[in-house]
C-alpha cells in the first residue's frame, strides 16, 4: 500500500534590515528561497530592534521557514 503522506521541516532564518520589521521579513524570505525548495509557509518567531544613540538602527526577525522534504 502506498502511502502520499508529507514530511515537513522547519529551519530558523534571523535576518535584518535598516527599514522596518517588514522589510527585514522579506529579506529573510528571500534569502531562505535561494537555499530552499518547497517552502510552504513562515512564521515570525521574534522580532527584536538594535538601538545606538537613542535611535533604531536595525530591524531584527527570527523566521521559522516551513518546507516540504523531497522525496
């Protein structure tokens, strides 16, 4: 009997961008599209800013890429 069943992974991408939280998310997205195949869904795991001088400086994301394993 054959089983269709699928198998998923996911791995932690942290990226970061000088603009928003947004940007860094597509940053990282994209990124991980380049290494990746299969990618069926992300997830925000963290988001966390880099202050200097009483400004943001950086907007940092931890993503929990979602992929489909090939078989």
């Amino acid at each position: 009997m054959k089983s269709d069943g699928r198998v998923a992974r996911i791995t932690e991408v942290i990226a970061g961008s000088p603009k928003s939280f947004e940007d860094a998310i597509i940053i990282g997205f994209r990124r991980a599209s380049k290494t990746l195949r299969g990618i069926t869904g992300l997830r925000v795991k963290e988001q966390r800013a880099r202050v200097e001088d009483g400004k943001i400086v950086e907007f940092r994301v931890t993503l929990e890429v979602i992929f489909i394993l090939e078989s």
